[in-house]
C-alpha cells in the first residue's frame, strides 16, 4: 500500500474524493483519496459508471467495493462522463497503490466549474481529516 | 466502567501495537485486520496464521450426570464423544430454531468444556443453568478467565510442534499440553478449512503464547480473514447463517442433529426431517461482476445469509436460503446486490477445498 499523502495540485471533497483539473479547466479526473482507500482496505471491485452518464455533485456515482465492504463514490463536481479508467476492473488494487495516478476513476466534462469554490485545498482537506 | 464499555482481550494490547484495525464485534473490541484481509487470508491458506478468538465463550459442565444433562440440551449425540474428543452441536429452542452452534469437548469421563459464540454466550450459559436444575450436573461459566488462540494453515502443527515436546491432538481431538512452557488445552479443531489447532489457554498465559506463536512465525489475522476464510469452507456464522428462525434441517445441519437422544427442540425438528423444509442453504458464486452481501434478496425468492469476496477464487462467494425447488447445485439465479441484479450459480459445498497431500 502507498504512503499517506494528498497532493497539493488536487482539489478535494468531504466525502473524500479529489478533482484534477486538464489544463482546459473544463474536464476533470475524478478519484478517491488515501484516506478513503485505507478506509475501505483492499479494493477488490470498482462498479463504474457508463461514459455519457451526468453526474450531480455530492450525489453517488459509482461503487468500489472491499473484501469487507461497499462504499459509495461522490461527485466531487456536476458534470458528464466522457472517460471510464476501464483498467481498474483488471486490477481493482491500483486504486491502493496509485489512488492519485492510475487509480483515477472517470474524466468528467464539467459543468459548474464554479463548483470548485467549495471543495478543499490540501490543506484544508488534511486539517478536516484531523 | 460504563455500560456500554466494550470488553477487551488479554492480547488487546498486541493488537493496537501491531497496528491492527480494531473494531467492535458482539461487545467486544476487536481486531478485523492487521495489514490487510487479503494477505492475511492468504496467510492462512499457505503457510500459518494466528487468530485472537478469546471472545468466544466457555462453559463447563461436570458431575454425574453431565452427559445426560448435555444429551438434553445440545443436538448431537454426545454419548459419541470419547474423551479427549471434540464434537459440533447445536442449541436449539423447543421449536426447532437454532440458539447458538457449539462445540465441545470431552476433558474427562463426566467434564466437558462447550465453547460458544460470544454474542449468544450470556443467553447460552443462562440456558446451560437453568436447564442443568433437573440433573447432578455443575455448569461453570468459564468464560472471562479464558482466552483463546486459533493457529491454522498447513503449517500450523509444524510451527505448534517446535513449540512444545508433547505430541499434538489429531484433528477433532483435544488434550491437554505445554507450549512454549505455558499449559493449553489444544484442540485440532478451527474455523478456516485448514489443518490447525486452537489453543484454550488461561488469560494469565496469553500474551507469553501469543508472542511465541507470533515470534514462530505465525501470522497475526483478524476477523476479517477468519470471515473469508470461513465462508469459502462454508462454515455457518451464527447471526447470518443461522438464527432463531432458521432450523438446522434447511440450515444443511441435519447431520449434527440425532433426534433419537431426546434433545430439547428434535420433536419439531423431526418433523421439518420428515416433511422437508420451504428452502435450503446453499453455497453460491457469482458470475459476473459484483459481490453479494448478507440481507441481499434473490430474485424470484430466498436471501443471501452471508456474501464476500473470495480471495482464493477471486470471485464474489456466500451462502443464501433459496427455495428447495431451485437450490440443485447448478442452479443460476439473479440477486439483487443494491439495486442490480447480479448472476450467480448454485455451488458445491465447500467453495474451498483443501488440496489432499501429495504423496
């Protein structure tokens, strides 16, 4: 498993999901944070979203799934998912050893862009983890 | 200590230094892991893992009439038990639910130890008490002074047998012995599908034989993998698999149960023998994506008692109740895991067998 870390170019949500905006700033990566994947412990399956699928923020949009348990993914952001990391099904894992880089989970087209406004920096996100 | 406290094990403190992830389970607190269910699972399956299960419960029951009192209250013939031998059974209530599943031990001519599941263990021993008023019988709770480690894995006896000079119980018996010089009643018995033993041992000696366990090479597992493990061997957790609705004919338990020794409960039980049961316990895979989970309801009818991923056959695995008409093994049907329906197929028990030795 990797190191705890949350990178300072990410934005990131209370329900323990980051944003990685394109250099656009009209699409995003989505993912879940460190703490969520050692919260869940090993990811054994990712249950994805369809590419075209709009998404609502704060609402589920997916489910990554433990040997022990299921947990919910929230849109940190409103938006359309153009792309699915269709990799993780073969190797669901990658979302503990890499959740900022190959374990992303969709590249969405956003909608409100002005939703960033209220997600966390690193910082804030680190001091809400306590 | 408030009321709601939960209780520790003598090992509690190994846990929190080993950076185990501690939870509550049936009052207690807990560890489900230590680095991670799959490893530990693993563990187990290759080489020899170590589980603290000092929640589990303990009553003794001694005295003239300890077998009669024991005929009457557990639902296997307990005649059958030599000493030194060990025996699954069930309590049951007089119609024919299950209470609790047990097993016990014979220690001597007329003294048995009954290990029981932690969260029945209170309702349990009041029912040993209350039912041991009709015969010479002494039922001691023996729960609090008891701790309890399970050692299981291909490597368990091997890792066990440098530990100590005296020969190890074979499977399904249980004796008294030294290892690493601290007195344990060792049973060849677990909950995983492996060889292994578990080692009944007084609090006072638990840390000492857990560090020499540990130190062996014996890797430290939570209730996670003992889950996962225990369901790909198609062993039943009380609370899911079985309750005080289920009976033990549609539980697959009917072998445990001898209705001719008069336990309490084999009238009804008998009956649901002779007349067959609405729906039968199976185990099941799933053939596609998703993994079920205890409460998912199956599609057409029945509902899925337990349910996770199996980390040795890489699928979702469990148990459900399905209708006796289409619970044949090879039976696909559809389960309704959070909104989805998701394809499995009914399976041979157990999911998981252990590979016989080459020779």
């Amino acid at each position: 498993m990797s190191e705890a870390s949350y990178p300072e170019d990410l934005l990131y949500h209370q329900e323990h999901d980051w944003v990685r905006f394109d250099a656009d700033g009209e699409t995003a990566l989505f993912g879940i944070t460190w703490y969520a994947q050692d919260a869940l412990g090993e990811v054994v399956f990712y249950d994805a979203p369809e590419v075209g699928v709009t998404l609502v923020k704060d609402e589920s949009y997916a489910e990554i799934e433990s040997v022990k348990a299921v947990s919910d993914v929230f849109a940190p952001m409103s938006g359309e998912v153009v792309e699915v990391n269709s990799s993780i099904s073969d190797e669901p894992g990658v979302i503990n050893d890499d959740p900022y880089g190959e374990g992303w989970l969709v590249k969405v087209r956003l909608t409100s862009v002005e939703e960033k406004e209220a997600l966390m920096d690193s910082a804030a996100y680190t001091e809400m983890l306590g | 200590m408030s009321a709601n406290a939960l209780l520790l094990t003598p090992l509690h403190a190994r846990h929190g230094a080993a950076g185990a992830r501690l939870v509550p389970f049936a009052g207690w607190e807990m560890p489900v892991q230590y680095v991670g269910v799959m490893d530990e699972h693993r563990a187990v399956r290759d080489d020899a893992g170590v589980f603290d299960v000092s929640h589990m419960g303990q009553v003794r029951s001694s005295g003239p009439q300890a077998l009669e009192f024991l005929q009457r209250l557990t639902s296997n013939d307990v005649s059958a038990i030599p000493v030194g031998g060990a025996q699954y059974g069930l309590l049951c209530s007089e119609d024919g639910g299950v209470l609790d599943d047990l097993f016990t031990y014979r220690i001597a001519d007329d003294i048995y130890l009954t290990v029981t599941n932690a969260g029945n263990h209170p309702q349990d021993y009041a029912r040993f008490a209350e039912v041991s008023e009709g015969f010479d019988v002494d039922v001691l709770d023996a729960a609090s002074g008891t701790a309890m480690l399970a050692v299981q894995g291909p490597n368990a006896r091997a890792l066990l047998g440098s530990l100590s000079t005296d020969a190890l119980p074979e499977r399904m018996q249980a004796k008294t012995i030294s290892v690493a010089g601290v007195e344990v009643f060792a049973a060849g018995t677990g909950y995983t599908g492996e060889d292994g033993l578990e080692l009944l041992v007084r609090n006072e000696g638990a840390l000492e034989l857990w560090d020499a366990v540990v130190t062996a090479g014996a890797v430290p597992c939570g209730l996670g993998a003992r889950d996962t493990l225990r369901l790909e061997a198609c062993f039943h957790l009380y609370g899911n698999d079985l309750n005080t609705d289920r009976n033990p004919i549609e539980a697959g338990l009917g072998w445990a149960c001898k209705e001719a020794t008069g336990f309490i409960g084999s009238e009804a039980i008998a009956g649901f023998r002779a007349n067959g049961t609405a729906q039968r316990l199976v185990a099941f895979s799933m053939t596609g994506d998703g993994i079920a989970r205890s409460g998912n309801e199956v599609v057409g009818g029945g509902v899925v008692s337990s349910g996770t991923f199996s980390p040795t056959l890489e699928v979702g695995i469990g148990m459900a109740y399905l209708p006796t008409e289409a619970s044949s093994v090879g039976t696909e049907f559809e389960i309704d895991v959070r909104g989805k329906q998701r394809p499995a197929v009914v399976r041979d028990k157990p999911l998981y067998r252990k590979a016989a030795p080459s020779v």
